[in-house]
C-alpha cells in the first residue's frame, strides 16, 4: 500500500522540483536566490577543478605550492569580505542571498579566469608561476 502512494506521489514530486530549479523563469526572490546559490556553487566547483590542477603541477615544488595555498586563502577570504561589504545595503532582506551570491560568482569567475591564464602558460615564461603541463 506504501509503495503505491510513493509511486502516486512521485510525478507531483519531480514536478516540483523542476518548478523549483527553473532559473530561467525564476518568478520569486526564494527561486532567484536559489537559482544565484546555484550558480555561485558551479563556478566555485570549476575553480575547484582548476585549483586542483594547478596544485598538482606544483608538487615538485613545495615552496610554490605553499604560496598557492597562501594566496588561494587569502583570495577566498577577500572575495567573502568583498561580498559581504557589496551586500551590506540590503542585509538582512530577502534579496541578500541574491546580492551575495551574485557578488560570489562574479568574483569566482574572476579568478577561475586567472586560473585558466596559469595553466597556459607557455614554456620560458618568467613571469608564470605554474609549469606548462608535461
């Protein structure tokens, strides 16, 4: 009998999830900020990807992979102040999470696109931090 009403129940519930992920149609401030959450969680996963690809390159070479580290912290700890400064006029309305989660992302692409510029370094270049890929 259970699992009859979990069937019946299942459309309604994949209905609603499509309706809640719509971003493109995002009607309300909970979806919009839902839809930015999102958002600022996939770039955050790209810059993830390209951190790890740059810590690896550097594993022969300690010293810059601490300062990567270093700089990695520091960089997260300025675009989160950044943010919050940014937000700051609407804090405590419904539209922060929109506010800050934009601000997030913008600044997160923005060193993704730092990132991308590392890993193409060419060889010889004095002035790149992170070898060419073997």
């Amino acid at each position: 009998m259970h699992s009859r009403i979990l069937l019946a129940l299942t459309p309604l519930l994949f209905t609603a999830l499509a309706h809640a992920v719509d971003c493109d149609n995002a009607a309300d401030q909970a979806t919009m900020n839902q839809c930015a959450s999102q958002e600022h969680m996939a770039a955050d996963k790209e810059l993830n990807a390209l951190y790890q690809q740059i810590s690896t390159r550097l594993k022969s070479n300690p010293d810059s992979k601490k300062l990567l580290v270093g700089a990695q912290r520091s960089w997260v700890a300025f675009r989160d102040a950044e943010c919050k400064f940014s937000a700051s006029g609407v804090e405590g309305g419904s539209v922060y999470p929109l506010i800050y989660s934009n601000c997030v992302t913008q600044l997160t692409k923005a060193r993704v696109e730092t990132f991308k510029t590392y890993l193409k370094c060419q060889e010889g270049d004095l002035g790149c931090p992170v070898p060419s890929n073997p």
